[in-house]
C-alpha cells in the first residue's frame, strides 16, 4: 500500500522568481527547475510511465514531485531548501510540492532530512559530497555503434570504424558494440546472425591498442528468448501470479530477470566472467529500472535491496579494474555502484521528440536533464550526457557538441566515422583528446 504524504515544511515563496528543483527517478526521467506557473514534464502513455518514470506514481496536477530529492529557490533572496532521503540506497520518498497564495506547502510519503544553500546546484552538490563517495576514476574515451548502426550493427560495420579510427588519427580508448549483437534479449551469449565471434572482436580490437566494450540489457528478458522458454521460473512475478510487465520496447512485452533466484543470479554472473575473460573490460549496462520494479521474487528482499544485490553480481562478476556504466538506472539507489552514469535520456539525431515528453530521445530532453544533473559528476560517478554525434546529418550538431564538451563527463562518439566531413572528425578528435574531463 502506499504510504500517505505527511507534512514537511510551509515555506513563504516570491511566486514571480520562485523555482523548484524536481529530480527524477531513473536516467530517463525528467529532471530540472521550473518556475511556479510551469507545468512540469509528465509521461504521455501508460507504457513511457514504466519504461522512463518511477512505475506505480502518479502526480496531481498543479503539483511538484521529485524522487528522494526535491529543492525550492524561495525567489525573495532566502537560502535555497532541500529535502532530501537520508538513505536513498534504502528507502526513496516522494516529496510534493504544491503552492498556496504564496506559501509552498512540502509533503513526503517517507522520511526526509532538510539541507540548506545559496543555489540549486550548490545545495544538491553539498548533499551528494556528504556521502563520502569515493572519486569516480577518470572515464576513458569510446566509440559506440548505437547511434548510427542501432539494431542492426554488423560485425563488419565494428572492424570499419576500427580501421578508420587509425586512419583518422582519433583517441578512442574503448570500441563499445552496443545492442544488436545479441539473439534476444536475455540470450547474451547467443549470437546473431549479423556477428561471427565476440571473442574475435575483442581480440581485433586489443590489436589496435584500444580497449573492448560491449552492451547489455541485464535485467530485462524478451519472452520470446531462449531464457524465458527453458527457465520461466527465473522471471519475476506479478502479484497475480503471472510475469511482471516491464513495459514495452523492440516491439516486444518485456520481462523481469529474478537475480534473487540462485540460478538467475549462477547465470547472469556466468554471461559477465564469459565476456570479461573474452577480453571485454568496459561494461554499459542498461534499461537497470526493470531491476528496481515493484515484484514478487525468488527471495523476500524488497525492491531497492534486489537491484543494488543484482548489480553488486555483476561487479564482483567483471572485477574492479573493468569499467561499469549505468544507465536507465534508479539515479539515488544507485550511489556508490557505478563508474558512470547516463544522467539524461537518449539524445538522438533530432532536437525533440515527437511527443512532448520529455523522457524521449532528443537533444532538448538530453540537454534539460543532463544539464539539471551537473551536480553528481564528480561526486558520485562520471556523468554520461550520452554520445556525442558530428556528422552532417545530425540536426543542430553543434549545439549538441557544446552540451557534451560543456558537461567534462564522459566522451563518447557515435558515428560512422568514414560518414564524418572536416568539422566533425575536427570536433570528434578534440573532444576524446581534449583535457576537458
């Protein structure tokens, strides 16, 4: 049952200058400032609000809401608020905001603790120091396939841009093959048809001097996959006794990996040591939510504690010396896990989504709540603002080029790079060798 909002704090607010800080609850998820007659961005469809938001929450209208972390810049010159969860890795409250004539009235449905600063961006930093995260190690550089191949990479299309990285003389550490390598879903070890060896990739590779990274899905199985056929006792169950519904993507109902299942769990950990003894070192996990979904699994613990337990397998699975990126992912349940972290939802090669949602991929959304975000690079892990993209194609390149440089996260390139003219391997090789990060 949920737990009823109880009352935080009355605050006086200048409506006209007032702003509120709302913070999202996973990667995708909206996050940002938005003066008191805004209306903040809200999932258009029932299947975005599981995929891109905290499932299970809906929000009144006229009401402000973050996940465990909500600030308000008064706007008469008082210092700004923060209420904030005092364990995120165990408990997330959402904390409302609502304003009456020119009061806000805060309310919580769990415990929060208050902190106080002269910005936004300054409170929220000043909490996320307080947790003693350990610095985040630098990020290498990367390309990635997904932006201009998708789905549909070939094995072929990953030795072209590795030649052409030589050719053009750019400082990619890590050659990343992102989703499209595998059978399904799930089925991690399993090939497609477009792929001849992953061992053979990495292999490639590491002969060029650079390092090998590969994609995956870890929580998430297609029910049509080969997992689900042969161990449906593996998946995650609804209160109804059938598979939990993880929303909708690749065409497909999607299912729940059950990593409290000692034999899910024997599996999972088997697909990380394979790739990481096929030479694969650099690590993007993705669509994590489905990890933190409300279930019925194979063991008692509560939501929070499978997802940090699920993702605790695959580090000890890879080593500490690999490098794990986040994405998708619980942003407050995931302190202290991950090197880096997607802060943002997906760019893409167009400014905005179709739909006004703001959990789409398109560069306002990306550069909205990567920018909002600011605060946790460096503190908690490297932020990931998502890849960058200079070929001609891509609508307004150059804005999205600043975003990413201005961000000193993560740098990764997500073209075909033979694809690239003058301007873009320019701006592709100073951004992977700048100094920047």
């Amino acid at each position: 049952m949920p737990h009823p909002f109880t009352p935080v704090a009355t605050v006086p607010v200048d409506r006209a200058g007032a702003r509120v800080h709302e913070e999202g609850w996973q990667s995708w998820s909206p996050s940002g400032a938005y003066a008191l007659d805004e209306r903040p961005y809200r999932p258009t469809n029932d299947n975005w609000a599981t995929v891109c938001y905290r499932p299970g929450v809906t929000v009144p209208e006229g009401a402000f809401q973050g996940e465990g972390l909500l600030a308000l810049a008064p706007g008469d010159g008082s210092p700004v608020r923060l209420w904030a969860a005092p364990e995120p890795s165990k408990e997330v409250p959402s904390i409302r905001l609502t304003v009456d004539g020119d009061t806000a009235v805060v309310t919580a449905d769990g415990p929060v603790k208050e902190w106080t600063g002269a910005t936004v961006q300054a409170v929220l930093g000043d909490w996320a120091a307080a947790f003693g995260v350990r610095a985040p190690r630098p990020a290498p550089t990367v390309w990635c396939s997904w932006y201009e191949y998708f789905t549909q990479v070939t094995e072929d299309d990953i030795h072209e841009n590795l030649r052409a990285m030589d050719t053009l003389d750019l400082p990619v550490d890590v050659v990343q093959i992102d989703d499209g390598y595998q059978k399904a879903l799930g089925d991690w070890l399993t090939l497609s048809g477009r792929f001849r060896s992953r061992r053979g990739i990495a292999d490639a590779i590491r002969a060029r001097g650079r390092r090998a990274g590969i994609w995956t899905a870890p929580f998430l199985v297609d029910p049509a996959s080969d997992l689900a056929a042969e161990h449906p006792d593996w998946l995650v169950k609804d209160l109804d006794g059938g598979f939990l519904h993880a929303g909708r993507n690749w065409g497909h109902d999607l299912s729940v990996l059950d990593t409290t299942h000692p034999e899910a769990a024997a599996y999972l950990t088997d697909v990380f040591r394979t790739l990481r003894a096929e030479g694969y070192d650099y690590f993007k996990v993705d669509f994590l939510y489905a990890g933190a979904l409300e279930g019925v699994r194979h063991s008692d613990a509560d939501p929070l504690t499978a997802y940090r337990q699920g993702i605790e397998l695959i580090r000890e699975a890879i080593g500490e010396d690999a490098y794990l990126l986040g994405c998708g992912a619980p942003i407050l349940p995931s302190i202290g896990l991950f090197d880096a972290m997607r802060v943002s939802p997906d760019t893409a090669p167009h400014r905005r989504p179709e739909a006004d949602d703001y959990s789409q991929p398109g560069q306002d959304p990306a550069e909205f709540t990567g920018a909002a975000r600011q605060w946790q690079h460096g503190r908690f892990w490297v932020n990931d603002p998502d890849c960058l993209m200079a070929r001609p194609a891509v609508e307004t390149r150059e804005r999205w080029a600043a975003h990413v440089e201005a961000t000193g996260g993560l740098m990764a390139s997500s073209d075909r790079l033979l694809s690239l003219d003058r301007w873009g391997v320019e701006t592709t090789r100073r951004l992977l060798g700048g100094d920047a990060r």
